[in-house]
C-alpha cells in the first residue's frame, strides 16, 4: 500500500520524459508519454522511487537493529 503511495505523490509531482517543461498528469497519460520526477539532480521513473525508498528503509533498519542488540547486551 506505501509504495503505491510513493509512487502516486512521485507521479503527480513528475514531468514529462521528453519534455521536461510539461507537467505530467498520470490519470490521463497514455502508454506513449512516460512521466520522470527529479531527485538529487537526475530524473527517475516514479516506480524506482519507491524501490529505492523501500531499500534504503531496509538497510537503515538493518543497522538501527544492529546498534539496539549491543546496547540491550552490554548490561
């Protein structure tokens, strides 16, 4: 369900991936107009911001885990 949502505000916020002055509109684009949305200064497909989103929530969560297990068994 999050990712979905991701990519729908990610959508939303795109442009147009041959025209990067026209806003895209995804309800309505048609299979030939692709929407892109820029993040740190390159464009990116909506539906790669949420697998990048959802992989870097993994490897953070991997090394919060990391850091509470030596604290909960220092005592």
């Amino acid at each position: 369900m999050v990712p979905l949502l991701i990519q729908d505000i990610a959508a939303k916020a795109g442009v147009d991936a041959m025209d990067h002055s026209q806003p895209c509109n995804p309800a309505t684009a048609a299979m030939a107009t692709k929407c892109v949305t820029l993040v740190f200064g390159s464009y990116l497909d909506p539906g790669q911001i949420s697998l990048y989103i959802s992989s870097l929530s993994s490897i953070l969560s991997f090394f919060v885990s990391l850091s509470i297990c030596a604290v909960a068994d220092h005592g």
